[in-house]
C-alpha cells in the first residue's frame, strides 16, 4: 500500500466512541456527552456515536490554536 492510500485510509477512519475516549484519554462518558451537546465532532449510527478521526484531528487543532489564542491575551492582560 503506497503512503498516499495510507494517509486516504486514515484521513477517512471512523473511530467509536470508545476509541476516540482513548485517543484523547478521557472517559468515555465524556465522549458520549459532548457528542450528545455537539461540543465534538459526531454523528450517529441507529443508537452509536461514530467519529471521523480526521474531523476529531482537525478539532483538536482548533482546540489548541484557541487555548493558545486566550493564553496570549491574559498575558498581555497581566502586563498592561
């Protein structure tokens, strides 16, 4: 298999809940609850939540890049 049909493969991986509570180490409950309220990228099968794993990668980055962004301004804050 050449890197590109493995990088397609993974960018189109579907991840249950469980995987994806292990891939961010919380509990799967967590999981189950911010899909429930839309805080995570999901969607359903009959009753199971399913993840895109490239949609929980791309969350994340945002995630990251939004912390960072509030880290930078209570910086700033506490030295104005």
């Amino acid at each position: 298999m050449s890197k590109q049909q493995v990088a397609m493969r993974k960018s189109t991986e579907i991840l249950t809940a469980k995987e994806v509570a292990e891939y961010l180490h919380i509990h799967p409950l967590t999981v189950h609850r911010y899909a429930r309220e839309g805080k995570i990228p999901a969607f359903k099968i009959g009753t199971d939540w399913r993840f895109h794993k490239k949609h929980i990668e791309k969350w994340i980055q945002q995630k990251v890049a939004s912390n960072n962004q509030k880290n930078r301004k209570q910086a700033k804050a506490l030295t104005d």
